[in-house]
C-alpha cells in the first residue's frame, strides 16, 4: 500500500522516528491508525450509552409524570442538541 503524506506529517513522522520512541514511519502510522480506531470505538461506546440513558429517563419521566414516551425522548433529544451546539 502507498500513501501520501502532507511535507507536514511526514516531517512529523520522521521527527517521531528520530526521538528513538518509534523504529520506522510504518510504527508511527500503526501507533497513530491505533489511536483512531480507540478514538472511534470510545465514541461509539458513548453514543450507545446516550441511548441507553435516554431510553430510560424517557420511561421514567413518563411513567412518573403520565407524558406519552416518544414526547419525553423527543424533549430529550432536542435538549442534547441544544446542548452541543
């Protein structure tokens, strides 16, 4: 496989290289392909659990204040969104 790299990072590969902390470029894309991926699996960990959380306080609210479920997730939802933005 062949990738080409911005004079930046293969400046800063290189620089990685250097310090001694990695033996070749291949080590520092692996190490850096690693972290993505930890990066993408922890985001989608929390994007589950969201879920999970909102679930359950949209049942919760609903049953302890008569509010039709899908209205509560919906007011949760939004709440998020506002909240992110």
């Amino acid at each position: 496989m062949n990738v080409s790299l911005s004079i930046p990072l293969e400046e800063y590969i290189q620089k990685k290289v250097s310090s001694g902390l990695y033996n070749s470029a291949s080590e520092v894309i692996r190490e850096g392909l690693r972290s993505l991926q930890e990066k993408e699996l922890e985001k989608e960990r929390k994007e589950k659990l969201d879920t999970l959380l909102i679930e359950r306080l949209a049942k919760y609210e609903a049953g302890e204040k008569g509010i039709p479920l899908e209205e509560v997730r919906s007011s949760i939802l939004q709440s998020l969104k506002e909240a992110r933005t």
